[in-house]
C-alpha cells in the first residue's frame, strides 16, 4: 500500500494472507486496517523525512480550486491532505454528490482537464459495493468520488476507526488555511497556482499532433513521429528507468516535427521553454549531434565540446534508443501512460 499497488486495506490484507501464510487465514490473525495505517505512516517518516509535509499546502490550495470549481456539487474534502498525514504520491481526496457524472466530467471538459473515470467494486461492510470515481491528472492528482446527490447529509465511517469521517466544505478549508497559514495571501496564492503551468499536461498537447506526422519510410520505417517517440521513450525506461530527465527528452526530442519540420530541434525548445530542465534541454539540443558521434562524422573539436558536459554518456544513449525506435509493428506504450509514468517518477523523486 506504501508504493501503491494496492489501495484497499481489504484486497491489500487478502493479497499478503495469500502471499505469506498459504493457505486459510482467520480475519482475527491479520493486521487492523489501524495497525497498517500507523505502519504505512512509519515508512513515510523514515523514508521521506520532512520532504512528504513540503507539498501540504500546494495541495490544499489545488484543492480547494477544484472544489470551487465544483461547488454545485457541494465538495467535501476528506483525506492526508486534511488531516496533514500526506505521503509520497498522495492523492488528494474529495466527495461530491451528483446524479450525473456527465455533470460532473462537463466541468472537467470546460477547464481542459484530463482524468479518467473509474467505477470500482470494493467489498465493504460484508457487501459489494459500486464506487464512482474521477481520477484527475494533476501536478497533485485528484480522485474525486462521486456520489448521489440524496447522500451529501450521509455520515460516512472510517474503515480505519470506525468512526465519521472528518471531512471539510469550501469555507471550513478557507477557515483552515487561514488558521494553519496566518501569513498567507489566499487569493493572491490561488491566482498564482492558477496562472502555474502543469508540464505533463503541456507535454501531451505538445505530442499528440505527432501522430499526424508522417515520416520519410528511409529513415522512419515505423511511421508517424508519435509512434516513434513513444518507441524511444520505452527503450529509455529500459536502460535509465529512474532518470526523468533523460526519459523526458526522449519522449519529448521530436515535439518540434508538429511545429516546424524545417527545424524541429529549435522550435520544440521554444515550446518547451521554461517547462524542462538545462539539463532536458540539452539532451533535445543535441539529439541530432548523437546520430554524428555514432558514424564518426562529428568534428573533433564539436566531439570535444560535447564530451566537456557530464550528461555526454546520456547523450549517447538517447541517440542509440532513437535509432532503435524505428521499428513496424513493435508494441509501445499509449501517450497517456508515458505521460503517467514521468508525472509518478517526479512525484516519487521530487
């Protein structure tokens, strides 16, 4: 539950009783979803230190944009980012109360945001149970559960307590932010996170007309450059799994063939400017320099520049991934999970 690959403490103690004691396990012999809640909050302070409270109020602000955003729907916030016990890679939590989820995603589509809905089975109380939910890509990311309006008044327990829920409307979390926050500039802060730019939202509008662009079959057997991109950025994973930098400019070294094919390097840099690291922007500065070092073509005294910069081995390596991203027919990953897969690396890495 930690790294989450779970996030039910019912299918997560089902997981471990099949894993570890093989076979029959009496429910009285497994871990309280209490015990397991204090020993998930023991990994995040021995393991993130004061870094997983560092994001609490950017949080608190993202959300209480959103529930602006969805105050029909009367929200309510619940969760880490309320109580304060965030940790790496925490969601932020909301209920609203809503009869159609069209509603609800039509306010999504109107601000541009992506998200997925989900509707879950979870086995609670000794009942099956549907759950609506609306994930939404963030720089924090949101779950949004959507109930029937008939239930806002419903007091909802904790699977952990037993217990209500605590959980907060639009002005009680104002209330909040002022008390924990006295010196901060609600207003001011909100314009601010507002005008800030999500980057892997940017990156994905940057792609997707790639896949529009089609190649020249010498070079580019596979065919268009999204294709090609997401190939290369799978062949990055495999070699440096956990370097962001690196797999952004993999994913990213061909966004300038949607904007100006006759310089596609300079133009992807312009788009990108302000939203990558010196370090990325080199990477795609130089890509095409890569294809010259492995046929030997390079000047001496350019091979020699080059090699001055500590990322010379990484530009290597993306220009070998990019020659072996050309291939027909080979699988590759969607847009959205590349995108996924950067958006959790920067969340787990900071």
């Amino acid at each position: 539950m930690y790294d989450r690959q779970e996030s039910e403490y019912f299918r997560a103690k089902q997981k471990a009783a099949r894993r570890y004691c093989r076979g029959w396990t009496s429910p009285a012999d497994l871990p309280s979803n209490a015990e397991i809640r204090d020993q998930i909050q023991l990994f995040a302070r021995l393991h993130e230190g004061d870094q997983r409270t560092v994001n609490l109020q950017t949080m608190r602000l993202a959300v209480l944009q959103m529930m602006r955003l969805m105050a029909r729907f009367r929200p309510r916030l619940i969760g880490s980012v309320l109580t304060g016990h965030v940790r790496q890679g925490s969601d932020i939590d909301l209920h609203l109360f809503s009869n159609s989820m069209q509603a609800v995603t039509g306010v999504l589509d109107q601000q541009g945001l992506v998200y997925d809905v989900e509707r879950k089975q979870v086995r609670k109380n000794g009942q099956e149970q549907v759950f609506r939910h609306v994930h939404v890509a963030a720089e924090h990311p949101l779950e949004l559960t959507v109930y029937g309006a008939a239930e806002a008044n419903f007091v909802f327990k904790s699977s952990i307590t037993g217990k209500a829920i605590e959980r907060v409307s639009i002005a009680e979390l104002e209330q909040l932010l002022q008390l924990e926050y006295p010196n901060l500039d609600l207003e001011h802060a909100l314009a601010e996170a507002q005008g800030r730019v999500d980057r892997f939202q940017l990156f994905e509008v940057l792609l997707l007309p790639l896949e529009n662009v089609m190649q020249a079959r010498q070079h580019h057997p596979e065919g268009d450059a999204l294709y090609h991109s997401l190939q290369v950025f799978d062949l990055a994973c495999d070699v440096l799994p956990y370097d962001e930098e690196f797999l952004t400019a993999a994913l990213l070294h061909d966004v300038g063939k949607g904007i100006d094919r006759s310089d596609h390097v300079a133009a992807g840099l312009e788009a990108l400017e302000g939203v990558i690291s010196d370090r990325t922007h080199w990477l795609i500065e130089n890509h095409m320099l890569a294809h010259c070092i492995a046929d030997g073509s390079i000047g001496k005294r350019r091979l020699r520049r080059l090699k001055e910069s500590e990322s010379f081995d990484e530009l290597v390596l993306l220009g070998e991934c990019d020659r072996a991203g050309r291939q027909p027919g080979v699988e590759a990953p969607e847009l959205e999970e590349a995108i996924a897969y950067l958006r959790d690396l920067s969340a787990m890495c900071g």
